[in-house]
C-alpha cells in the first residue's frame, strides 16, 4: 500500500499540473455581502459506438470493471489516471460501463467528513484526485459532456471548491476539482454556460481568485473568463450592479498583489476578463472609475514586454475606457 500511496502522490500532482496545462495552453481567449447571494443557483443516454483502435482495449476493459470492486480500485484509479490519455475514448467507455461512474463518485462523498474540520490527508487527497482525473476525461469528451451535465456531476465538486485550508492536500484537491470545471467550459459550449450560471461557480470561483495559490487563482480566473466570453454569461455578471462589482473588486485586488508578486500568465486572464467586461455599455462606464491605476501606467510593462497579445488587449482595453 505504500507503493501505491508514493505513486499516488505524484501522479496527483501530474494530473493537477495537467489541468492547469491542459486547460489553459491551448485556449483562445480572443477568439472566444455574500458573493453567493449575489450569483443565485436556481438519463444516461446511449452509448456510442467506441473506437477500439487507440491501443490496448484488452488491457482497458479490466481496468474499467475493476472499479466495482473496492478493495482494487484504488490501484485501478492510479492506473487509468496514468493511462487516460492513451485511450481516446476512455470517457465514453467510464460512462457507459455497469456502475463506474457511481463508483467515481462514491470516492468523492466519502471525502465529505473529511472537509471540515479540515482533516484531510495527503493519501485520501491523491486518491480522489485520481478519481476526479478520470471525470475530467468524462467533462471534455465530446460523447459524454452533456450527459454530465445533465446528471449535475459539477455539484458534486462544489465541496471542494468551497474549502479554504492552504495545505497541500487541499490545494491539490481544488485545483484538480477546478480542472474538471476548466475541461467543462474550454468547450465554449453554450449548455456549459447555462448549467454554470444556475449554480454558484462563479463565487467560489472568485473566492479562490483572492485567497488560492497562483495555480489555482488563474484556473479560476480562466473559468471566470470563458463565462464572461459567452455572451449569456456577460449579460448575467452585467446585469446587477453587486453582481459586477462583486467581480470587478476581485479582479482589483489581484492586480495589487501582482504589483508585489508579478505573474505573467495570471495577468493575462485578469485584462482579458476587464477586456470583455468593457463590451457592456454599463459595464464600460463603471470600469471609467475602478479600473486600478497600474494597469493604467507602466507598472506592469517589464513583465509585459515580451507578451504581444495581453499588451495589444490592454492597449485595446485603455482605448476603450480612457
């Protein structure tokens, strides 16, 4: 058991790294009170027809089965999280097997006690983490994306999300939840956007925007993002004051603490987030008088020097606000 624990570990953090990579290397952001209060939440379908030619279905199909059984899964969820992306059609294969996917999430509730008080352990941290890995392929595979929406999968990571220790356990656990949300709305899929917003992902979203390590701060700041580039979602964030306020005041603090500890590929989401705010008239006006002064002036401009696109958004952004 060991072993396994060892390898867990580091195949968790691949599979956090991953998601941050994944997620967010190949994403176009051009081409696309209580917080909680103020963003109110309000069948499996068939199985398609699996592609065998992407190596090793013999091996595949047991690994599957296995996680029925509990006393193998633990392996078995090291083994696929390690080998998931050699099988192109390992999320429709999970969704559709007898029991798998109840499986999956009966990893996730049994982590629930250990959330508050915070008690979770490396161990338990990395074997879910496994667990959420593989939902991950389930939430970005174009077969079984809506019907994991459709069987609100995404609520039962809110838990997660909604924890606030700073040890790494923890950190782990939400930057792999958030991975699982980031493969959701990288799709820019319009039913992404609208099961979201009845939901509250964009207040847990900003709460890790302030207090999250930078990994998670700019996963969050992505999903953030891809909300406002849809246009449903803009109008949403735009459509109250506190809403919008709620957001923008978030997005102020991150930039004064880039002042002191600059990060280049965080700043990027930020002014693509002011960016897109700035496309609503209401929005615009307000942005006038709280857009922070130091994306105004040259403080930023060393760290921007080499990156044409997010000086060509700010450029765009102060041509719009003044």
């Amino acid at each position: 058991m060991a072993s396994i624990g060892n390898d867990s570990a580091a195949a968790a953090a691949a599979a956090a790294n991953a998601a941050f990579a994944g997620i967010l290397s190949s994403a176009n952001p051009a081409s696309a009170g209580s917080s909680t209060a103020l963003f109110p939440s309000g069948s499996m379908g068939a199985a398609p027809p699996v592609n065998v030619n992407n190596g090793g279905i013999e091996e595949l199909l047991p690994l599957v089965v296995q996680l029925t059984n509990p006393e193998q899964r633990e392996g078995v969820l090291l083994e696929l999280s390690k080998k998931r992306e050699s099988f192109s059609d390992l999320a429709p294969i999970l969704w559709h097997s007898y029991g798998t996917v109840a499986a999956l999430l009966q990893e996730i509730v049994s982590i629930y006690p250990l959330l508050s008080p915070p008690t979770l352990t490396a161990h338990a941290s990395n074997r879910v983490c496994n667990a959420l890995a593989l939902l991950q392929c389930v939430a970005s595979h174009p077969d079984t994306r809506s019907l994991f929406l459709q069987a609100h999968v995404p609520l039962y990571l809110y838990p997660f999300l909604n924890t606030q220790s700073k040890s790494r356990p923890f950190e782990y656990l939400r930057l792999t939840s958030l991975g699982v949300i980031g493969a959701l709305v990288k799709m820019d899929d319009p039913d992404v956007i609208n099961f979201l917003l009845q939901t509250e992902i964009i207040p847990l979203c900003l709460r890790i925007m302030e207090t999250g390590s930078e990994l998670s701060k700019t996963v969050a700041t992505f999903i953030v993002q891809k909300i406002l580039l849809d246009e449903i979602g803009l109008a949403y964030v735009c459509a109250t004051a506190e809403r919008f306020y709620a957001v923008s005041t978030v997005l102020n603090t991150m930039i004064r603490t880039l002042i002191v500890n600059p990060s280049v590929r965080l700043l990027k989401h930020i002014v693509r987030c002011y960016l897109r705010l700035s496309d609503n008239v209401r929005a615009r006006e307000a942005l006038r008088q709280c857009l922070p002064v130091s994306l105004r002036d040259e403080t930023f401009g060393v760290a921007l020097r080499d990156d044409v696109t997010v000086k060509k958004w700010l450029s765009q952004l102060l041509g719009v606000v003044g």
